[in-house]
C-alpha cells in the first residue's frame, strides 16, 4: 500500500539525534503500521499515513485519535511505559515536539523506552524464554481479561472477520495456492457453524471483552522481570472486542508455531486453573480461534511482502508457514484421558506437565490437578497451606468428582486431559476410566513408584510449592493399602526423562 501523504520530513526529523539532544545515534523500527524512533531513554511512534482494510491511518485526524487510543488501552495493563501523545508542530525555525506555538503537521505517542532486547520474541530466537515466563504470562493475561470492560456484538464480527480473512488469503494468489485456500475457507465455514451457538452463548455470559487483542510475542517485553503486556490494538475497537479465549489464542498460537510447545501447553494450563470453572467448555471454539489468528498472521505477513521488495521471498515463506498452522489446528483430533497416580513425592505432576504437551491437538491436555481443585474449592491461594480439616474424606471426595467433572467437560470439547491425583482407591481408578468410556475416548493410567525414602526426601526438598504434603504425610500414604492396580506401574526413582520416555512409548 502507497502511503497517502509524504511522512519523510517528520521521520528524519525524529531521527536526528539533535531533536533530542543526543550525542549518539537513534534507533529507527520500521512495522506495517508505524515507524518507532529510540531515542536514549525515551520512545517516539508515529503512525504511518497509511490504509489497510484493517487499519486506517489515512488522515492526521485518524491518526491522533489513534495515538490518544493507543495511550488509553494500553496505560491498563503498561502504567509505566505509556506516557502520553505529544504533537510534531512547524514553527517558523523548523520542526519541533511538543509545544504550543506552530501548526501541528504529525502526531505521537511518546513512551518510556525498555530494553527492545527482551521482547519475548527476541528471547525465544535467543533461546532464553524460561518456563516460568509463560507462567507468569497466564497470570498477568487472567488479570487483564478479569478487569476489561464487557462488551457485545462479537459473535457477529467474528464471522466477518472469517469471511474477510479468507477472501484476504485468496487474492493473495502468488503467496498462497488458491485450491487450499478454498479448502480451509470451507474448513473454517464448518468448524465456525459448529460452535456459532457456543459463542453466542459465551458473550451472553460475558465472555467477550475490550480485550488488548494483539497479543503476541513481539508485543511483551521481559521489564523488570516480568512480562508487560503492550502494543493493544488502538486502532479499531471492533477488532479487540472479542472473546477472551480468543485473545489468549494468539499467543498460543505463536508460541506453538514457533515450536515452543511446553510454554504453550504451561501457559494455557495455568490459565485455566484460574478459570477452569468457566472456561472448560469454551475449549470447543479452541481450534476455530487458533487457526484464524494464524490465517490473519498469514494474510497480513503476505501483505508486507508486497511493501517490501527487498524481503518478500523471506515474508512470502513466512505467510506460508502460517498459513499451513491454520491448516493443522483445523484439522480433527481425537481426544484421549490419562490417569496419572502415586504417593506424594513420586512426580506425577512432573510427568503430567511433561506429557501435557505431547497429547491431543494443539495446545496439548488439559492437565487437572488435585492440589489446585482443593484449594480452588477451599478458597485458598495456589501455595496457601490448607487445614487438616481440608483432607477430610468427604472433601477428598468432592476433589476427585471435580477432576472427574473437569476431564468429561474438556473431552466433550475435545481436548484432551491428563488428570493428577494420588488416586489411592481402586474405586477412584476405575471411576476416572468410566469417565473416558463414557465420552467413547482412549483411557490410559500410569501409577508411579518409588522407595518411600525418595518420596520423603523430595517432599522435603519442596519450597512453594502447591502440594501441602510433608514427610509424614508421605509416611502414612505408605501404609495404605491402594488394593489391584491395573494402570501401567512406572518406575518413579529415576531421571524424569526415562519416566516420560516409558509413558509416551506406551501411548503410541
């Protein structure tokens, strides 16, 4: 797309160290939509004075409205890195920020800079995205979505939105083949007819948010240690009125394109154990919101292909990447339920959120958790030490119908899940493996063992952790009697890697 007005004046103007009293060089970013000045400590945007169908930056007016949006969305969730819009004036000596004398020629937003190092896509091209990112990711996207503002009308603009994607796809003719364009169009028609009632539903419920909508790797920063969410779109509100799982799909989806499966399944999972409750059901629509965050990935990237000769090979490579993502979270999956038991000590969490990603479509299982349940239902924090009263039989019970009640709701959408328990009861065992053949899906258990020195000398070494068991917790599940087990016994005293190697042999 041809920019509507010249720009280049104010783009040099912000790029000379002089207009900020700067001894060394500034920092320019050139994106689709606008050009990013890094000038010492301080951050200058301007939006490029351009159109899409998806974003229209066409006049200075919208531009200004686009930059007091931008500030405005984005001050909720990044205080500290939003500081306001500063207007780029002609004076009689030239250019000059800010300021009250002059006519006003360009708008910006102004931002605190941070280190550009620490985006989460430079640390996964690093190497250096942490598992415990992704955890943190899920807690801050939970408080994000938990106070936006409830909003309407996104079933609608959701098919809208379809429908425009896929007619993007296919005029993109020299990027994308048109007969697998109009075979995932007709996958996309069907999958979003399945769950059209679903989503009417879950936005009679408050599901649908002003939600950051852009939610993506490139778009948090590492700043201080924690993830910061920035960069919301500010542009069209339609755009991020939408369901909430569909905003924490993008962030899926680009976690799992980029083959970072496990913070994918982590972050999802640790999302749901703050939601599980009433997000379980929504997971039907899972697959319909991944694929069109990779097919609007793939249209747009294809788009950038056309403005930038110079990297249009590698662009056009890169929109058939995402493209073909679209494809696989279109395609069916059979869900299947897996058991995992033993004594506390004996890794059964270890191994389920190693597993958790390797199982059923994308972003892998569901993995239901004992510990969680019971201080969800007590009331309690994630490592909040519970009363001996919270172990009561008949609690412990409530526990394990909560599990059971999870794992049917997330294979009747078809997800599969991994549900983690001591599981000491041969009647809890066979109950969970009633609830697979209930659903008509595979049933597998795993009880794992280990000398119960080992198991006390793990559960003393925890700090943090979400388990309340202690030694002599350990001692007294010892000396249960957990009667016939017909789940496959694994051996628990070795290397977690020889554990999930044996138990992803015996899935198949």
């Amino acid at each position: 797309m041809q920019p509507s007005e010249d720009q280049s004046e104010v783009f040099a103007f912000l790029a000379d160290p002089s207009t900020h009293a700067l001894a060394g060089k500034v920092a320019r970013i050139d994106t689709h939509g606008a050009v990013v000045f890094l000038a010492g400590r301080d951050v200058y945007k301007i939006k490029r004075a351009i159109f899409f169908p998806f974003m229209d930056f066409s006049t200075l007016e919208k531009r200004r409205v686009a930059c007091e949006n931008e500030i405005a969305v984005n001050k909720v969730n990044a205080p500290e890195l939003y500081l306001g819009t500063l207007p780029i004036r002609r004076s009689a000596h030239g250019l000059i920020l800010g300021g009250t004398d002059g006519d006003i020629v360009e708008w910006a937003v102004h931002l605190r800079r941070f280190d550009e190092t620490k985006t989460l896509d430079r640390l996964a091209e690093r190497g250096e995205l942490d598992l415990s990112i992704a955890a943190q990711l899920a807690d801050i996207i939970f408080i994000a979505h938990e106070r936006a503002p409830h909003r309407s009308g996104a079933a609608e603009d959701f098919r809208r939105r379809l429908e425009d994607t896929i007619l993007g796809l296919a005029e993109a003719q020299d990027v994308f083949a048109p007969a697998a364009v109009a075979a995932v169009g007709t996958r996309f028609m069907a999958a979003y007819a399945v769950n059209e009632m679903s989503l009417r539903a879950r936005e009679a419920k408050g599901k649908v948010r002003r939600c950051h909508g852009d939610v993506h790797l490139r778009n948090i920063v590492l700043d201080d240690g924690h993830p910061v969410l920035f960069d919301a779109i500010e542009f069209d509100d339609s755009m991020a009125t939408i369901d909430i799982l569909y905003d924490l799909a993008f962030i899926l989806m680009d976690l799992w394109q980029r083959g970072f499966h496990a913070h994918a399944n982590l972050l999802f999972n640790r999302y749901l154990w703050r939601s599980a409750e009433d997000e379980m059901e929504g997971l039907a629509a899972l697959p319909l919101f991944l694929a069109l965050r990779a097919a609007i990935r793939a249209r747009v990237t294809a788009a950038l292909a056309k403005l930038d000769l110079a990297a249009r090979e590698g662009r056009a490579r890169e929109a058939r990447q995402f493209f073909a993502a679209a494809e696989d979270f279109l395609k069916p999956h059979a869900p299947r339920l897996v058991g995992i038991g033993g004594f506390s000590g004996s890794g059964k969490s270890a191994l389920a959120q190693e597993l958790a990603s390797t199982i059923g479509r994308a972003p892998g299982a569901v993995h239901l958790r004992s510990d969680i349940e019971r201080k969800r239902l007590c009331g309690a924090g994630e490592v909040e030490r519970l009363p001996p009263d919270a172990y009561r039989p008949e609690m412990s019970e409530k526990v394990y119908r909560k599990l059971r009640d999870l794992a049917g709701a997330a294979l009747r959408a078809g997800q599969s899940a991994i549900v983690d328990a001591v599981h000491a009861k041969p009647e809890e065992r066979d109950a969970l493996a009633a609830v697979a053949a209930h659903a008509g899906v595979p049933f597998t258990g795993f009880w794992l063992e280990a000398p119960v020195e080992t198991l006390v000398a793990r559960v003393a070494a925890r700090k943090n952790d979400v388990s309340d068991a202690t030694p002599a917790v350990v001692r007294e599940q010892s000396a249960f009697a957990f009667g016939r087990v017909s789940w496959m016994r694994l051996d628990a005293d070795r290397r977690l890697s020889d554990v999930k190697r044996d138990a992803l042999q015996h899935l198949g």
